[in-house]
C-alpha cells in the first residue's frame, strides 16, 4: 500500500509543478504525459533514496 501512496502523491505533485512552470515560462504548454513520465522516475528516486539510507541509530564516537 505504500507504493501506491508514494505514487499518488508523486504523481500529484509533479503534475501541479510541471502546470505551474510550464504557464510560468514563455510558450510553455501543459504536457500531462511527460509530468506522468517524471513522477513514475521521482516515484523509483524516493524507493532508492530509502533504501540506501541506514534505518539504525548511530553510536556516538
């Protein structure tokens, strides 16, 4: 279930960001595909990003 939630809200936010750069810039046109392209690879970023940072405490030196 967390997959799914990590998508849904990287799908929702990539698309609300790839909207408001894409009317901020000249000529810009919303395009719904590349924004579902992107939050799919954010998606597998945060999955790596998780995975490789350590879950255990770290001792003091």
């Amino acid at each position: 279930m967390r997959y799914f939630w990590t998508f849904f809200w990287a799908f929702l936010l990539v698309q609300m960001l790839s909207y408001v750069v894409s009317s901020m810039t000249v000529g810009g046109v919303f395009d719904f595909k590349a924004g579902a392209i992107i939050s799919v690879g954010v998606t597998i970023l945060i999955f790596i990003a998780t995975a490789v940072i350590p879950n255990e405490p770290v001792e003091k030196h």
